[in-house]
C-alpha cells in the first residue's frame, strides 16, 4: 500500500508520520486490497473559544472505490485514531457486501447446475 502523508498548519514530525502510517496502515488486517492511502493531518482553528482544533483526512484507494473520512478532535492523535476506527467499521461493512455478493453468484450457479 502507498501511503502518503501531508501536514496543513502544523509542522509535520515523524512521530505523527510513523504514527499515522502505523495506525492506517494496519488497517490491511480488515481489508488486504487497500491500493493507497493519502493521509492529511493538520489544525483547523486557532478559535478563541474552543482551542486548537486538529483534523485527520484519510483517503483509502481500494479497487473500484475510494473511502474519505474526516475527524477532528483537540488532540491530533485522537483525530488519526477516531479515522482509523471509522475506516475499519466502513471496510468491514464493504467487505460483508463483496461476500453477500459472491455467496449470491455461487447460489445463482448452484440452481443452474440442477
């Protein structure tokens, strides 16, 4: 998987680098046929009442589709965290719909077969 990794309004360290690659990239145990991931990090909002506000944008290139999800949270590594806990939920959701789909096509074969 390519992932590349961009940082808007802050200075883009390797520990978040490694830690966003770490979480994202282990995202692979759910779904093997993740083609890329572009990975956006950075803050939001200086805004005087609620702080600073970080986001995390994550990309997933996967075949015939691609997975956008934004989060923000006051913390930047929360904002990678709740992404990574999104993106699993939504690819385990299109991994079920690819096995409804097969175990259907192998249904449609076995009445054919009769």
């Amino acid at each position: 998987m390519n992932t590349n990794i961009k940082g808007t309004g802050i200075t883009l360290t390797d520990a978040i680098k490694d830690y966003a690659e770490e979480k994202i990239g282990g995202l692979v145990k759910f779904f093997d046929n993740i083609q890329s991931a572009d990975i956006d990090v950075g803050m939001q909002s200086h805004h005087h009442l609620k702080g600073k506000v970080y986001y995390a944008e994550v990309n997933l290139s996967v075949p015939g589709k691609v997975i956008r999800v934004v989060k923000e949270s006051e913390d930047l590594y929360k904002a990678i965290d709740k992404v990574k806990d999104h993106l699993k939920v939504e690819l385990e959701k299109m991994k079920e719909k690819m096995r409804r789909k097969d175990k259907k096509v192998l249904r449609s074969e076995k009445e054919y077969q009769v």
